[in-house]
C-alpha cells in the first residue's frame, strides 16, 4: 500500500512538471508549492496508518500469549497428577473416614509416654481391614528425613460397614529431642476386601518437643552418686591416714601391778608360807610389839639356858 501511494505521488509530479513548462515563473513556485503540501500530508496520513497497524499487532501477540499461557496451565495440572500417579504412594480411602485424639493433650514431653486414639469409620458398602498404625518424627524442612521412626503397631482388624473401630497408640520421644521442632507424621494402614491398599495421614503437623524440668533426670541421679562415692572416698582415705600415723608413735607400756588380792590365786602356795607370809605382814602393820616379841624370845632363851635338857 505504502508503495502504490509513493508511485501515485510520483506520477502526479511529472505530469505537474509537464503542465508547469508552460507556466511562467510564479505560477510554477505555486504549483510546487501545492505539490509539497500534498506530500507532507501524504506523509503525515501515512505515519497514522503505520501506527495503528503497530498497535494491531501488539494488541494480536498479547492474544497469542494470553492463549499459551491458558493452554500451558491445564498441562502443569495434568503433570502434578501423574506426579502423584508416579509416586505410587497409597492414599486415602473416600469410603473411610479418620479422627485422632491425644489422650493428654498436644503436648509432647521429651523421655515421656505419648498416648493418642484413632478412631476409623467405614462409610462404604464393603469391609475394611485395619491393618498396621505407625508414628514417625521427621524433618521439618525435608519430611523424607526420618529423625525416630517408631515401631509399627499391628493391628488386623476388620471394621463392617457403616461401623467403627477406635485403636490406641503410644510413644516415647527421645530425650536429646527437647526444645526443638519436628514434623510428627501417623500414619493409618488398611485395605478393602478386594485388596487395594490406603493409607490415611492421620496427623501430618509439626510439633515441638518439651524440655522436661521437674523431677530428677539420669545426668542429675549420675552426679550425685559421683558426688557421694567422691566423697566417700576422700573419708577412707582420711581413715587410714590417721591410722597410719597412730600406727607409727610407739606405746608405752606402764607396770600396773596386781591392785587387788583377791585377783591372786593362792591355793598353790602351802600353808606354812602362807601363815609365814600373813604373819610378816602383821608385823609390818603393828611395829610397836617388836619390842615385846623380842622380850619373849629372849626370855625363851633364857629358860633354855637355866635349864637344860636331860639326857
């Protein structure tokens, strides 16, 4: 189009230039003074038409991707569920349904038992069998990191239709666990009668474990028996060290003697010694009749002697 309307405008010049060599010379600046008009207006008309096709253009491939865009969304969906399909991960039962209640509220305690009921109704038209209940810690950030994995509870019961069943589950976080967050995953097993396999995330949070601070721990039972066999220890050492000093200073041994008689054993001494004995121990008592003994004996001894023996 652009190049008919140049050709046009060419063509009026030449045969404007033909009409004018018969002109003089002001009607010839006229002439081409037309002649310029006319082509700034051409120009001008021109410039308007390239603008709106501009913006036709823009306004058709804003179009174009508004379509990709809607026709790109259905495909991101349909790739999530053949994610999932992929996944091979059981899922849960629309015929069945699931609670869960913590028989001591959500609080989990570190080094504590952890009791909680499920409960399960079967809302379909066939039995299901109750198989297995599980309960795991995991990572917070990445729930595919296992922290505790506790053992799984057996259980194999059949629920009849439009009855329920209600399993008890228990646990124990580990100690070293305390003040920290975790991702606490339970998970409910089980299968219809015509063996197609369902597993319903009873509880999927995170939860924080709670520092124990009352009572006594194993840490603080362990320091004290340290403390008290220390202690013990240090009292037998002051013991024999103090007997190891008396041990060392000799003792002197001091003569008693006999402090009473009736302690001595006189039965093996005659009797003569023992008058002999007794009567020197009188005389030691009372030595004012020396003179008076010696009195006697003299005058014992004077008797003999006045009178002698016959023969």
């Amino acid at each position: 189009m652009y190049f008919n309307s140049f050709h046009g405008n060419l063509v009026a010049l030449c045969k404007l230039q033909q009409f004018s060599d018969g002109l003089g010379d002001t009607e010839k600046l006229l002439c081409l003074h037309l002649v310029s008009i006319g082509s700034g207006l051409l120009a001008a008309a021109q410039d308007a038409t390239e603008d709106e096709e501009a913006v036709e253009d823009t306004v058709v491939e804003d179009e174009d991707d508004e379509a990709e865009v809607e026709e790109d969304e259905p495909t991101d969906l349909t790739e999530e569920k053949e994610e999932e399909d992929l996944s091979g991960e059981p899922k849960a039962s629309p015929s069945a349904d699931t609670t869960i209640l913590f028989v001591k509220g959500e609080d989990f305690p570190a080094n504590n038992i952890v009791k909680f009921l499920v409960g399960f109704t079967n809302k379909g038209t066939e039995d299901f069998i109750v198989e297995s209940l599980d309960a795991s810690f995991r990572y917070p950030q990445d729930y595919q990191f296992y922290i505790q994995n506790f053992t799984a509870l057996p259980l194999n019961t059949v629920v009849p239709p439009q009855r329920q069943a209600t399993f008890e589950y228990s646990f124990i976080p580990a100690e070293p666990m305390g003040g920290r967050p975790f991702g606490l995953v339970i998970n409910l097993n089980y299968r219809d009668a015509s063996g197609n396999m369902f597993q319903d995330a009873v509880f999927n949070q995170t939860v924080t474990i709670i520092e124990k601070e009352d009572g006594l721990d194993g840490e603080t039972i362990f320091m004290y028996m340290f403390l008290a066999g220390l202690g013990l220890l240090v009292i037998v050492g002051l013991h024999q060290l103090l007997e190891s000093r008396k041990r060392k200073r000799p003792v002197q041994k001091v003569e008693m003697g006999t402090s009473n008689q009736n302690d001595v054993d006189m039965s093996w001494i005659p009797q003569e010694t023992l008058n002999q004995i007794m009567q020197s121990r009188r005389d030691k008592a009372s030595p004012r009749r020396l003179p008076r003994k010696r009195a006697q004996k003299r005058s014992v001894g004077s008797d003999e002697k006045t009178h002698p023996t016959r023969s």
